[in-house]
C-alpha cells in the first residue's frame, strides 16, 4: 500500500494537473485513511479524454479475437491478486470480507465472459433484392466512452463496464466513486499487467461534479455509461442530450419481496433479511419493502424480528452479517428516514440506532432496522433509504401485494415467495420491474443475465449479458457490388 495514488491516463500513472488529493476512509474505522486519491479536475478529464481518442483508431482495428485475449489476461493477473484486491475493496467500501471476495471473483468471471462475447458473430447477412449484392451487417464501436460508476459496487460495476466496451472496440475513460477509488487503481494496475497498449482503458479519479461536465459533452467522447444516484443520472443524461452523445443510466430503486401464506417460511425470512441487510442495505437491488399477506403477517413478521436480532454488526474482516454504511453522511441520512417513518407512525420492531459500543463507535455502522405497520403512501415506503431498513406492508392478497410492489417511482428488482406456479407466473407477468425473481432474494443476478430496471431506475438499457453489445456498438449496414 502506498500513502498517494495518481490518475492513470494515456498507460502512466500521473498527478492531477492541480495537485489536489483527497483521502480515502475506512468506513469501519474512521481513524483509518486508506491513502490520498487525485482529486481531478476538468483539464485532467480532457487530458483522459484526449489519450483514449488518440488510442481509439488502433485499439478498434484490432481483431475482437486480440482484443478479448487482452481481457483474459486481465482476468489472470485480478485471479491472481484476488485477496489482495478483495481485502482493498473491503477496507474501502465496507463490505464484509467474502462479499468482496465473491464481487472480485465476479469481476474475473466478467472479463472472462466478455473476452468469450469477441468469438461471437457480430452481425447478419441479409438477402438483398438484387442477386448480385452482398448485404451485411456489422457492429463497429460506439467510440470513446466514459464510465461514471457508484461506490457500492466498486469492482464489480466499472467492469461490466468497461469489459463491454473494450472487447467491442471502444476505448474508455472510468471515473470512479471518490468514495472507492483504490479498487478503480487496482482494475487499472490490472490491465497495465495485462499489457493493454496506451491510453485504452484510464482512471479519472475524484468527485464528479469537477469533471462530469467534460465526461458527459467533450466532442471526443461518444457513449456515457453511469450508475448511481437518479439526481446526478438525470443531469447527466441532460448533457449527454444536449451534445449528442448516446447514453445509459442505471439508477435507484425500491425493491419489495411479495411474501405468500404458501411460502416456505425459513426460506422467505432468510432471503428477505440477506435482502436487506447484507453489505448493510447499500445495494441497488436490496429488499427494502416486504410486503406480507395478511394470513402470514403475524407469523412472517414475528420470525423476521428474531432472526434480525441475533445478526452481528461489524467490520468486514470479522464474522459479522453486516458491516458499515458508506460515510458519516449515510448513516445520518438512514437515522433520518428512521426518524421520519416513526413520524408517519410506522412502528419501529427493531434496531432504529447506530451502536456505539467498542471498535462500532468508530465506524459508521446503523443496526439492522425493521418497521412494522407500513403503509404504501409513507415515504420509508416510497423513497430510497440505502441502508439496512427493511419496510413491512400488509397486503389482502396477490393483487393488493402487486398493486403496493408497483406504486412506487422505481422498477428494478422484485421477488415472490410462493409455492404456487400460478403466483409465479402471475407475478412475473404483472411485476413491473427488470429483474424478478420468484423463491430468490431481490439482490443478485448473474453475469450472462442482462441487468437492469424499468421505470426510474434506468433508462430503459440493460447492461451485462449479450445485450450489452446494444449500448456499446452501433450498426454499420453494407452492401458490396460487383464492378461493371
Ligand atoms: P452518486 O450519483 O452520488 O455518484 C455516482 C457517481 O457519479 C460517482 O462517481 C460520483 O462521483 C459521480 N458524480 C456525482 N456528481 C456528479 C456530477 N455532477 N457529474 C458527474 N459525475 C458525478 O451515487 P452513489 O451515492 O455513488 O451511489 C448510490 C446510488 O447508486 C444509489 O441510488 C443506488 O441505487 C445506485 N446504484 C444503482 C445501480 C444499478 O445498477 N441500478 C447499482 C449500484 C448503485
């Protein structure tokens, strides 16, 4: 570990052109500052921009074959720095130790399956109305793009990215949470081993508000590509309109888990709470309402308080179910929405506080908060909290329970607990979301799966899976003559 990191831009390491750094904090520990990150400004976003457009034309006449072995090799060299990584990602972000482990593993499985997507046809031959043309289709890349990812997801994220659009010709400017930057480095010091030439793939750390504008309305750039929050998506996307770019979101969400009286109970309880309360709530597709038929609200809602009373808060690198919330700041803001759902009247089961015992005093840790009596039209019920806060709603039946899973601004995970296939099949109709699951929780989707939400948690492009070619290709149309 060292004290300071730099940008990595055109294949070397450099200092922000202004020379401002700011730290990076443990938010289990707030005594511990990981290290100084660049604190970018608009002339290192050009400086970024720049070294990916100068890279562009080469980097896009490469055979996609050449291409995906660079993300393979990228793959090895993350495999083989696995904990190291993992363990980086942990001290910044808060998640626990195996959680990070398993969203590193998932950015190797990532590059692995992107590099395998270079193999694949990428376009048709279409017959032409004259018999002597030859007709065809070919994707060809959408350009420089810039990838503006959240802090929750700090490996996983800016690689479903960047894999993509590398493997499909595109060369790459990541700006990563200021919040989680070492693990942005890391991805960097990754592909630097893997020997990608300069200026493909750089690293554009510190807050996006001082580089956003450059980001999103550069002439050089072409695609944008951001998660995170629905404020800064929609003014990202308003730049992005106004200069002509193409552009994704992958915004917030308010994720309920529909439960049955027909449901295996162990089951429903223990995938709702893992829902709610693994990597402390800050996940966009964490379960953040259940809603509980009346028939087996007592019983559901009665098991739910006892197993989330035994679940252990703590730092990642301890056994406990659930570490911090991000920053000073999140945690204050999760206390609020506890504070005003008990002023809407909600009724607080369990948790409600931030511990204060021991080691916890130090870290920005919020118990595990349960709030019974919830109705559909509360904000704890409406808004997103991020943190560990599970709202719970009663609902007559199945069209009662979609009716509240639906009312609501946001569209991106559901789940249904139910040993009905009629249910199933009736949620997964009427569900008005990207990701539905039934007998699973609402957090997790796999790699070759396309991800993403309906209504306000997108905008309505899907990341991962073959559908990513969609947002970082364009379609080029052929058709070939014989001369004379
Ligand atoms: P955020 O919007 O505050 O920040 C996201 C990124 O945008 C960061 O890199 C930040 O520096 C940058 N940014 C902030 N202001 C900017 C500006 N004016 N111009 C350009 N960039 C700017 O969000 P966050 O707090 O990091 O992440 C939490 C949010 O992300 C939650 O709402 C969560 O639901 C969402 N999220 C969504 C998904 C998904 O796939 N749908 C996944 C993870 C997180």
């Amino acid at each position: 570990m060292r004290d300071r990191y730099e940008n990595f831009i055109d294949g070397k390491w450099v200092a922000p052109i202004k020379g401002e750094y700011i730290p990076n904090i443990n938010p289990a520990n707030h005594n511990d500052t990981i290290a100084q990150f660049p604190n970018s400004t608009a002339e290192d976003a050009v400086s970024a921009v720049s070294a990916a457009a100068k890279a562009l034309p080469a980097w896009a006449a490469l055979s996609s074959h050449v291409r995906g072995e660079y993300l393979r090799k990228a793959a090895d060299v993350l495999a083989s720095r696995l904990d190291e990584i993992a363990t980086g990602l942990m001290r910044e972000e808060g998640k626990s130790l195996p959680e990070a482990k398993g969203e590193t593993m998932r950015g190797i499985t990532l590059l692995r399956y992107f590099a395998g997507q270079c193999m694949l046809p990428d376009g048709d031959v279409i017959p032409s109305a004259s018999a002597s043309t030859f007709l065809y289709t070919k994707r060809v890349p959408l350009g420089v793009c810039s990838l503006i990812t959240p802090w929750n997801f700090p490996i996983a994220i800016p690689i479903w990215k960047a894999a993509p659009a590398l493997a499909f010709g595109n060369t790459v400017v990541l700006k990563p949470s200021e919040l989680s930057p070492l693990t942005a480095i890391h991805i960097a010091e990754c592909f630097e081993a893997a020997g990608l030439p300069a200026g493909v793939f750089n690293v554009l750390c510190g807050e996006g508000v001082r580089v956003g504008e450059v980001l999103a309305t550069s002439p050089d750039v072409t695609g944008l590509s951001f998660t995170g929050s629905v404020r800064t998506g929609k003014h990202l996307a308003s730049q992005a309109v106004a200069h002509g770019k193409k552009y994704q979101l992958e915004l917030g969400g308010k994720n309920a888990a529909i439960v049955l009286p027909d449901c295996n109970l162990d089951q429903a309880v223990t995938l709702t709470l893992q829902g709610a309360f693994k990597s402390a709530g800050e996940k966009c597709t964490a379960t953040s309402r259940v809603i509980v038929h009346k028939d087996i609200y007592d019983t559901f809602v009665t098991a739910l308080v006892q197993k989330t009373l035994t679940l252990k808060v703590g730092a990642g690198d301890t056994d406990a179910y659930l570490g911090p919330v991000i920053s000073a700041q999140s945690r204050d803001r999760v206390l609020r929405y506890i504070q005003l759902a008990q002023d809407e009247g909600a009724t607080l089961l369990c948790g409600g506080d931030a511990p204060t015992e021991g080691n916890l005093a130090n870290g920005f840790y919020v118990n595990p908060t349960l709030f019974g009596n919830v109705t559909p039209e509360m904000r704890i019920a409406q808004e997103e909290v991020f943190g560990p806060v599970l709202a719970i709603l009663r609902a007559e039946d199945l069209e009662d329970a979609l009716t509240i899973l639906n009312g609501v601004e946001f569209g991106l995970s559901a789940s249904l607990f139910s040993k009905s296939l009629d249910s199933a099949m009736v949620f997964a109709d009427r569900a008005n979301a990207g990701l539905v699951r039934v007998n699973g929780e609402t957090a997790g989707v796999e790699p070759q799966a396309p991800f993403g939400g309906m209504k306000g948690s997108s905008s309505y492009s899907r990341e991962q899976g073959l559908i990513a070619r969609d947002f970082f290709t364009q379609v080029k149309t052929v058709s070939i003559d014989r001369a004379g």
